[in-house]
C-alpha cells in the first residue's frame, strides 16, 4: 500500500533540523520545496510494488526480456507469439525438472497448452508375452506423439502457395520438444483432431 503525497512531504519535514527557519507550516516556501519531492518518492514506492510482481515469471510483464535471455529463450523462433505464450514458455522452463520419460514429455506440453499423447515401442525380449508385436529394430529409439487438438498442421498439395509448410503452432512444439530430446532418439509426431 503506497503513501499519499502528503504523508511523503511529512516525512520530507520531519527530517529537516529543529529551528526557528525551519518552521513546518504548509503556507511556507520549505514546505511547499519538500512537497514538490514528495511525488517523486511516491512515484518510486510505487515502482518497488511493481518490481515485486517482476520478480516471479509467473507475473512478469516488464521484465520479461530478461527473463528470457536468463533462460535462454526463445528456443525456437515462432512468429506471432503473445505475452501469455512467451511467459507460459518462461514459467515452463524456469520450473523444468529434469527427465524425459514418457509422461514428462506430455507434462512438458501441457505447460506449454498441448493436448499430447506419448508412445513408447518397447523392443521384444523372452520375458514379454507371445503376443507383444515384433517391432523392427529402427523403432526402437523412436516415440510416437499424438497430438491433440491441432488439425491441418502440415500443408498438402491441395493447399495455396501463400499457405505455411508448417503451422506455427505445431512448429513450436516441434521445436521445443526437439530441443530437449535425448541423443538418439527420435520423434514421430501424429496431428490428430481431438474429440
């Protein structure tokens, strides 16, 4: 809670020295000198409650250039992000534990606001059953992602010339989520319309 501007000049008169040319009445000159500072201290006050608020990524608005050079963003570059997808991607990265299992892939892109679906192909060895799938040995390091709720991501023959290769929207989850792969593995990502 700020103080008003003039309980800043009060403060501004109480510590002035004790006399007979220091009176602190409010018709005076030396008040109405400690009273032009008073706003400037109020201004200031109140920039120190908006830093609080800049200290946190979750509710950065002016420092949020530094909060991305900090953690290094962006990872990608995407067009046309918005304040609320930029901050989502530094509140991510900045609470981002370590570990790429399965459901902290699809962890990492709900944070992000994708709807994911992780499939891991596991080899066949003598301890699974006789009916597991014989998968070949180039599945082995790849995982299949069914995302959700993004349709029309990749162009088709059908499509214009001015239309994008890729959405910007599958190309930022594409990106980052290539960005934090292990070496090794290998992504296969299947755009399907959720229900």
């Amino acid at each position: 809670m700020g103080h008003s501007v003039e309980q800043w000049t009060n403060v501004i008169m109480a510590n002035m020295p004790r006399g007979i040319i220091w009176s602190r009445e409010h018709t005076l000159k030396l008040y109405q000198y400690a009273a032009g500072y008073a706003p400037r201290l109020k201004a200031a006050e109140e920039s120190a409650d908006n830093i609080l608020l800049e200290m946190r990524p979750e509710t950065t608005v002016q420092m949020l250039p530094e909060w991305e050079w900090y953690l290094g963003l962006p990872e990608c570059n995407v067009e046309k992000q918005t304040l609320e997808t930029r901050r989502d991607a530094v509140v991510e990265k900045f609470h981002r534990k370590g570990g790429l299992q399965a459901w902290n892939i699809e962890k990492l892109a709900a944070d992000l606001g994708f709807d994911i679906e992780v499939q891991e192909i596991f080899p066949h060895h003598c301890l699974r059953g006789c009916t597991y799938p014989l998968y070949e040995e180039k599945y082995r390091h790849l995982l299949t992602i069914n995302v959700k709720g993004i349709t029309q991501s990749y162009a088709t023959c059908l499509d214009d010339c001015l239309t994008p290769l890729v959405s910007q929207t599958a190309a930022a989850l594409e990106c980052t989520l290539n960005k934090i792969k292990m070496g090794g593995k290998y992504y296969d990502f299947i755009y399907e319309e959720s229900v």
